[in-house]
C-alpha cells in the first residue's frame, strides 16, 4: 500500500514539477496581485458579510445636546441609519454616558434611565431600523437582516449610587458593559485624568462592583480607569474583560488613558480584548499634546471673559482660534498601526473596534469619520496583508467571543449560588 501511495505522490509531484516548468509564466499572468479597486470591491463586500461591533458610540449624549432624526441622514454627527448601513456595521453599543458633574450635583441614575429610554425609543419609533439586543444569540440572530443592532454600555458607574442592587436594574433594563468611571474618581475606582488618587486603585465598594457584575453578566470595562485599578480588577474578575474605546500608550507615551504594552499582555492573559479608539489624541501623540495646549488656553479666555461653551461669542472666538491653529488629524493608517502593534503582542484575538463615534468631536481621522467608513479601515487592513479570517476577527467576533465567555461565567456564578 505504501509503495502505491509514493507512487501517486510522486507522480502528482512531477506533474507539478511539469506544469511549473512548462506554464509558469501563463500562472503568474493568472494570479497577478489584486488591483486597488480589487481590494476596495473586497473591503466593501467583507464589511456586508462579516458582523462589525462597535462598542463605543455617543448617539445619546449628542442628542441630548441637538436632538436629529437618525434615521435618515443627518447633517452633524458619525451616526445615522444610512450611514450605518452603508458602513456595514451590525452592533452599535450605544454609550449611556453620565459625565462626573452628576458625582457632584446628584442624578446620575435618573439621567441614565433617561439616556435608556432614548435609545429604547429609537426601537419604538423605527422598528425596521433598530432593535435592541442583550445577548450574544440575539446578535447571530439578528445580524445581518437589515436593522443595526443597539446594545448597551454605560460609561462611568456613578448611576449605580453606591448600590449593588441598581446592577440589576440596570443590567434589566439591557446595559451589558460598565466603564466603571470616567473623567474623575467615583465610588468605585480612580480615574485615569484624575490627579488625585483617592482609593489607590479600587474603593471597598468597587471591589463588590466587580464580583457583582461577573455574577450578573456585564462586562467590566477598563477605559478611563486608572493603571492601579486596572490592575487590581484583573486580579479580581473572574470573567475576561474589555477595553471599550482605548488605545495603545505605546504611541502616546505616559497618556495612562490608553493601555500600555503590560497592561494588553495582562488583558490578552485573562482573554480580553482592546477595542481601538479612533480619536486622533489617541491615535497620535503630537496631535494629543498640540490639542492640549488649545483646550487650556480655550478655557483660559472663556473663564477671563465669563463665557460658557455654547454661547455665541465662544463659539466665535472657538472657531477663530482653530483657524489660527490648525492641527493636522491622525490617518486611519494611525488606527491601522495601533491594531498591529496588538496583534504583534498578544495576537489578532485580542483587538477590535471602539470608535468614539459623536464622542470625540472633529479630532477623527482622515478616512475614519464616521460609521460608512468601516470599508476603509478593512482595506487598509487587507494592504497590510491581513487575511478575511483576521479581519472578521477585528471586526466584531473577538468581542463576541469575550461576551459569550462573560455570559459562561455569570451562568456559572449563578448556578453555584
């Protein structure tokens, strides 16, 4: 039998041999390199095909401040229907996003059910554009039938008011990652922008937050924490946990907004995933410190002349001093760059999208401004040599992996109570 097999073996291989020999320069005219346009047809069509998370978009909040009709085409904002589909994104996590000042004044969870019922209305006034999904199963049921999908992800845990028990409220009413803080320390953990360091990581309660929620099934989210708190919720969660819309530090050295090289390799470790923002004060680290300096200086002349953000005359003066000191946007090859250097670290399992779409103003960068644009980033994705199966990866299969494992866990906690 042996003899039978090397001769067919080898047959074929002088076949080959021949073939080689005799057609190779007729093979080479057949298997050219794909065209431009080749690659933006393909980019286009994997955007269509493949399920695209995003879990990082501020539609509530902007409404808030200027309400649109989104499901047509709108004139502001990186967010529409249209534009959505025509981006091919499935899963947009909408951010029910609570700014610190309610840490000071109160309200915090009243204006997050407030933020809920918006997105909830979404659903109720265009039901053949939005549906709200709370599971993995609803996402591969969903998908792909026409209407974006709209989960839920609270950015900063204040409206949980010191509660455990408004973790379930919250996690009934659909909200499936918690960014634990934001912009300062709260009840549960320091901020990343904050100078001060009032819990050194963690606060007793937060430690409570993080137990409660691998128990309930809401991903922890480490954006905008602190490195000491990152680093104490990895010793604690029993379930991987996410990056929502943060960066690699690597290219913006000492910003601990974004993630730094050990803290990726930790997080791969507990199999997470980092959501890449596509903010250029992100992205590129010239932009972030020239960007900086305008904001202070911005705050400075409003404060001396007893104007607020929003009046007429700082609006003007706003716009005048960006036309006297323009700063030149990150490329999506900068978002490309920030996904290599994951994948180069701890592999293409652990990286995908965040973009901060309608959180980060006009600092978006060329290529990569708003939800139509996914096509973009696939086709830089497919220049560099990534293959479909890395890409629909990136795309939105590594967080719904690192989902269904969070959804394992709370099934597990539960049945052990």
């Amino acid at each position: 039998m042996r003899s039978i097999v090397s001769r067919v073996a080898w047959a074929l291989f002088i076949a080959c041999g021949v073939l080689v020999g005799q057609q190779s320069v007729g093979m080479t005219s057949q298997t050219k390199a794909p065209t431009d346009a080749d690659l933006r047809a393909k980019a286009k069509k994997l955007a269509q095909e493949y399920i695209i998370v995003d879990t990082h978009i501020d539609v509530p909040y902007r409404l808030t401040n200027k309400w649109e009709d989104i499901s047509v085409r709108t004139q502001g904002g990186n967010f529409d229907y249209p534009r959505a589909r025509e981006g091919g994104l499935d899963v947009a996590f909408m951010s029910i996003y609570i700014p610190a000042s309610y840490q000071q004044t109160g309200g915090a969870k009243r204006f997050a059910d407030q933020l809920i019922d918006m997105v909830e209305k979404f659903t109720a006034d265009w039901p053949d554009k939005f549906a709200i999904v709370t599971s993995v199963a609803d996402v591969r049921a969903q998908a792909g039938k026409g209407k974006i999908l709209l989960a839920l992800g609270m950015e900063n845990g204040a409206p949980i008011e010191g509660k455990l028990e408004n973790l379930k409220h919250f996690y009934d009413r659909g909200i499936r990652y918690i960014t634990l803080t934001h912009s300062k320390n709260n009840h549960i953990c320091d901020s990343s922008y904050d100078q001060e360091r009032k819990w050194h990581g963690l606060s007793p309660f937060g430690k409570k937050v993080v137990a409660e929620m691998n128990r309930l099934g809401i991903m922890i989210d480490v954006s905008h924490i602190s490195d000491e708190a990152f680093y104490q919720v990895m010793k604690l969660t029993r379930a991987p946990v996410i990056a929502s819309h943060s960066s690699c530090r690597y290219f913006t050295p000492g910003w601990e907004r974004n993630m730094s090289d050990e803290m990726i390799k930790l997080l791969a470790a507990k199999g997470g995933v980092i959501q890449i923002n596509f903010g250029s004060s992100f992205l590129n680290d010239e932009y972030r410190r020239k960007s900086e300096v305008a904001r202070k200086e911005i705050a400075q002349y409003l404060k001396a002349h007893h104007l607020k953000f929003g009046d007429p005359a700082a609006e003007a003066y706003i716009k005048k001093y960006q036309a006297e000191h323009p700063i030149t946007h990150a490329d999506i090859k900068e978002v490309v760059a920030h996904i290599d250097h994951v994948v180069q670290l701890v592999g293409v399992d652990h990286v995908g999208l965040g973009s901060d779409f309608d959180g980060v103003g006009d600092s978006l960068p060329t290529g990569l401004e708003d939800v139509s644009d996914y096509p973009n980033l696939i086709y830089e994705l497919l220049k560099k040599g990534y293959s479909d199966e890395d890409i629909k990866k990136i795309c939105g299969e590594n967080l719904l992996r690192v989902w269904s494992e969070v959804e394992r866990v709370a099934r597990k906690l539960q049945a052990t109570e």
